[in-house]
C-alpha cells in the first residue's frame, strides 16, 4: 500500500500550533518580504506567504520594488530592516532579475534576521555541522515530513536530483545529519536512471514534468517531488505521479505535498527568530 505523504495536512498541524504559541504574545513576530520585478511564480509564493502569516497572527510586510532597481538601492532596504528592530525576520524572494547580484544582496541580510539560512554564515554553519539561526526552509520542510512518518534515514541512499542553494545543496547537508547516504545528481549526471534504481529515498528539485518515470523507480522507495511546473494551467511536479505511485511506498503529490510545508517552515523560522532575537533582548 502507497502512503501520499499529506503536506497540507502536516503544515496544518505545525500552523496551528504556531497560531496557539504567537496568540500568546503581545508583541508579534514581524517578517519583510522584498520582492523585485513581477515574476508571475514569485507573485503567487509571496502572496500565499503574506496571507499564512496574517492567518497565525504574525505579521509582514511586502516591499514591492520594480524590475529596474538599482543594487544600491536594493542593498538599502535591506539596510534599514536590519535595523528596524520591529523585524525580525528578512526574504528576498528568489530569483532576482539579471542584473541584481544575488550573492550581494542576500550576504547583505543580517545572520539573525535571515529566515531563508542562505547567507554564507547560516549555510556554513549547516555545512560545518554547527548551528545555524535557521535552516533552510524546503529542506526543512522536506526532513519534517518524512519525520512525520516515521521515515527513517539512517544508512539510507537518498539521490537528491538538483544542486540549488534552495533545495539540493541544503537538503544533502540536511539528510547526512540524519546519516543518509547522499548522491547529489544534476544536469550533468550520467546515467541518472542507475542511481535512482538504487535509492532509497528520491527527492526531484528540478522544476522539469515528468522526469521520474516508473522504470526509474525500485518498489518500495520513498519519493519527494519539490518540482513546481505549471502546464496547461495546472501544477504538476517532476514525478509521473500516477504510475510511479503504483511501486513506492511513500511519495508526495504536487499540490498539497512539499509547497505546504515551505510555508509552515518559513512561519517556525520567523518564530524561532523572534524568540531569540527576545532572549537576547533585541
Ligand atoms: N524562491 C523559491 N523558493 C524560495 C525560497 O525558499 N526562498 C526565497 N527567498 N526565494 C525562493
């Protein structure tokens, strides 16, 4: 029997509890999202982000900036929420337009305020082992739900397919803290299909349909489809869904799979940096 791994449901948990603890508070956890330019995909994620926080009480902020603006002034905004001490938490929704270097503009984000853990300090301290203010928040997402049913990971291969700062470079670090095995695949890897008939756990950070197909599956894997495509005006993932279902044993579905738990783990770090930032009387 195939168990459909229930993202919505799990974030709804996680949320719910978020909502119960920020309730309790007088003074709430306060996110700023910067969003540049109108990538239609980057419009909806932050949309949703905005309407989950107001949902639990925690309140945000979006600066809307035009696809045109200046590094400089960019690297400003992020500046004064640095300094705003009503923030704690701080998103510069990816991918940013060409000419913005990214690298600038997300080393330029406070450590403490940093609810995505990209800057280099959060990733080095997830890469050392050490702790970081935050994880990451898909892979985050993805370790709490195979947690959530009882998955376990040690001694595990897990092929993660995608070597983003997002997802895969994050999630590897991740699943070998849990002692998985770790096979980082990409665009490059030959012979994709000899690793993945092997693995264990599969995670598919793509963004291309169809790309696991049955054949490429063993009977009995755990599949974690993070692919987000939109075809015919429909969300499907990177996994052929249907038909892989039939020979694993675990596996997520796109909608209602990965995307909930992003957001709930985006909620958590956003808390988590509050109440730390308080004990640290920030
Ligand atoms: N774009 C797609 N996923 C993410 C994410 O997790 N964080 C940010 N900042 N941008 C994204």
């Amino acid at each position: 029997m195939t168990v459909i791994m229930d993202g919505k449901l799990t974030a709804e948990k996680i949320t719910a509890e978020i909502k119960t603890e920020v309730s309790a508070l007088t003074v709430k956890p306060k996110l700023a999202v910067i969003k540049v330019g109108d990538n239609p995909a980057s419009q909806i994620y932050v949309r949703n982000k905005q309407k989950k926080a107001l949902e639990l009480g925690i309140n945000s902020v979006v600066l809307e900036l035009p696809s045109n603006v200046s590094e400089e002034n960019l690297l400003e905004q992020i500046y004064i929420l640095n300094e705003d001490t009503d923030i704690n938490a701080v998103l510069v929704q990816l991918p940013l337009t060409e000419h913005i270097n990214k690298q600038r503009i997300i080393e330029a984000i406070e450590p403490i305020k940093d609810v995505d853990g990209f800057t280099s300090f959060n990733f080095g301290r997830l890469a050392l082992g050490y702790q970081p203010y935050t994880f990451p928040c898909t892979p985050k997402g993805i370790i709490r739900l195979m947690d959530e049913y009882n998955i376990n990971l040690e001694g595990k291969k897990a092929v993660v397919i995608g070597r983003s700062n997002i997802v895969g470079k994050p999630l590897s670090l991740l699943l070998q803290r849990q002692n998985a095995t770790v096979i980082m695949a990409h665009s490059k890897t030959i012979n994709l299909k000899e690793h993945t008939l092997s693995a264990d756990i599969i995670v598919s950070a793509v963004g291309h349909p169809n790309l696991i197909t049955a054949d490429m599956v063993s009977e009995g894997a755990v599949i974690i489809d993070v692919g987000i495509n939109r075809i015919d005006n429909k969300l499907i993932g990177d996994v052929d869904f249907n038909t892989v279902k039939e020979k694993v044993s675990f596996i997520t579905p796109v909608p209602g799979g990965i995307g909930p738990m992003t957001i709930a783990m985006l909620m958590e770090n956003t808390l988590e940096l509050y109440k730390f930032q308080k004990s640290l009387g920030l």
